[in-house]
C-alpha cells in the first residue's frame, strides 16, 4: 500500500531539469509486493518505488530517455527511445 505520493525532480547545476518522475513510500508491511529502492535521497530507511513516467535530460534541456513504471513500481515500458544529446536517435538493434 503506497502512503503518500511524491512529484520527484532533480537539476543539472545549470538550473535545467535532470530527472522528473513521481515516487510512492510504501508501508513496511506491504513492501514486499512493491519493487522497491532503497537510499533514496532524504527517505533513507524507507520503502520507495517508481511510479508513472519518467524522464531524464541532458543538461541542454534535450531529453534522454523515457520510462514507464506500474502502480507497484515494476518497469513496464519499452516503446520509447532513448536519444543522444544532440538530439539524434539512438536505434537499439538486438
């Protein structure tokens, strides 16, 4: 059971966004159904996963990747490309 949400943001030191996505602390009893993160900053010692979109961008302000997670924090997402920082896409062959 997730007990507070959080909108989630870091910056480059040049004031441009870093990373922005949303957390959920999880209660202690329910963490182990949740794919959860330990040490996260300033929630040490608590239960935290994902949630939602998140994004990560260079600090040009160019967008580097996308990912998806579920409502217990599992990574479900792979439609979304990832970039370089000029721009370019970056074509993941298997």
């Amino acid at each position: 059971m997730i007990l507070e949400k959080i909108d989630w943001k870091e910056y480059h030191p040049n004031g441009n966004i870093w990373i922005s996505g949303q957390i959920g602390i999880v209660a202690d009893l329910w963490k182990h159904l949740y794919e959860t993160r330990g040490e996260w900053k300033g929630y040490e010692g608590k239960a935290v996963c994902r949630l939602g979109k998140w994004q990560k961008h260079f600090d040009n302000g160019q967008l580097a990747w996308t990912l998806e997670y579920d409502e217990f924090g599992n990574h479900i997402s792979e439609k979304y490309p990832s970039y370089r920082k000029d721009g370019s896409i970056i074509i993941n062959q298997l």
